[in-house]
C-alpha cells in the first residue's frame, strides 16, 4: 500500500505476556475487607508468637546476638574459615590467590613467601587475612582453592566490636583456631594407595 510522503507506517504487534497478569474479584476490589484481612493474620501471628515467648516455646523471637548464639546451625553452614596444615604444621595454603581472584567480596588479601629451600613447597602465604565486615560466606574460595587449603566451619566468627578493623582475621587466628564441628573432608583416595587422608583440618 502507499502512503503519503513523511508518514511511516507503524505496524500493531502483538507482545508476548511473560507474567500472570494479576487479576481481582469483587472481594479484593474492595480493598478495606483486604485491608481488615490483612490485619487480622498480623494479629495472629503476633500473638502466637506471643504466646510461644510468654509460654518459653522456640520460633517466638530471635536470639539476642551476641550475648545469646546460636546453637543450632545447619551442619552444612558456612561460617568461620579454617585454614588447613601438613603433617608438619605449614600451611597447606601454596598462595596461589585463586581464592582472593574468585571472591566475589574482594576481602581475601594474600601477600606470598618464596622460599627456594623448599622445593617441594616454595610458595606460601606470608599474610593471609580475611575482612568478615564485607564477606558474605558464599564459600566460593572453599570451591576455587585447588589445595584444599582453606575450608569453613560451621561455626560463626565472632564479629561484634566497636571497629570494622577488627574484623580483619589473619593467617594466625585461621590457622591455629579449633573448630568444635569436623571441619576436615577426606581426600579422595589417590590411585594405589589405601585412601588414608591427608591434612585434616586441625
Ligand atoms: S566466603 Fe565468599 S565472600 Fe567470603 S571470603 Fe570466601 S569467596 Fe569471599
Ligand atoms: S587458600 Fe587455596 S586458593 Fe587460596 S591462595 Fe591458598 S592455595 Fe590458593
């Protein structure tokens, strides 16, 4: 078809919905019965809840972090880092900084040590701090580390203080801290040997 000079013609399309379009019956249109709806599971909770605290129940309120911790984390739950030795007590860590490269967080900071005398193991971290003010304990560094040399315990730091630098934890405390659960998995057994692990976790 032809149009007149300096008209374009646009086209109707039809777009694809990708959502559920909301819809309403009478009784929602009436917002005030949604409105007194809405109140009254408020106020069912609240006192369900209430009576939980009134009656010494758990699920009623939170724990009063931190004079009261929690006792009850996940088994699995990503807390405090362990920073794992040899047999010989080094760190199992070779300072490749892959952790530090895949921490989304950016709070790992490691400063290496060569050592030439030591030709089986000559990199190691002289620093190896962690700044729990900004991590966000998704154990990606857990995942990266090709020496599984740094894993987390399910136990929390203890972060509360009056100083973000405090927060910092360094090579000392990850190495030498004892977490109460098993931090520690088992190397898979290599080929022709009898499975026995190496480097717990200590
Ligand atoms: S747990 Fe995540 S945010 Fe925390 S140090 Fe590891 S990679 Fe970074
Ligand atoms: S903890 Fe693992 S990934 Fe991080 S620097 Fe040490 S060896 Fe590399």
């Amino acid at each position: 078809m032809n149009h007149a000079p300096g008209w374009v013609k646009v086209e109707r399309r039809t777009r694809r919905v990708y959502w559920n379009e909301p819809t309403m019956g009478a009784w929602e249109r009436v917002y005030l019965l949604e409105v007194v709806r809405g109140l009254a599971i408020t106020g069912g909770v609240f006192l369900r809840n209430m009576g939980k605290w009134i009656t010494g129940r758990k699920g009623a309120v939170t724990a009063y972090y931190p004079e009261e911790i929690r006792a009850d984390y996940a088994r699995h739950n990503r807390g405090k880092h362990v920073l794992v030795r040899r047999e010989d007590g080094s760190p199992q860590c070779v300072a490749c900084n892959m952790c530090a490269t895949v921490c989304p967080a950016r709070v790992i900071e490691i400063e290496a040590h060569h050592d030439p005398a030591d030709t089986a193991h000559p990199k190691s971290p002289a620093r190896f701090e962690i700044d729990y003010s900004r991590c966000i304990f998704c154990g990606l560094c857990v995942e990266a580390c090709p020496e599984d040399a740094i894993r987390m315990a399910k136990e929390v730091p203890n972060l509360p203080g009056p100083d973000r630098h405090a927060m910092w934890i360094g090579k000392e405390e990850l190495l030498n801290w004892q977490p109460a659960s098993d931090a520690a998995k088992r190397y898979p057994p290599r080929p022709g040997t009898t499975g026995a692990p190496a480097g717990e976790a200590s």
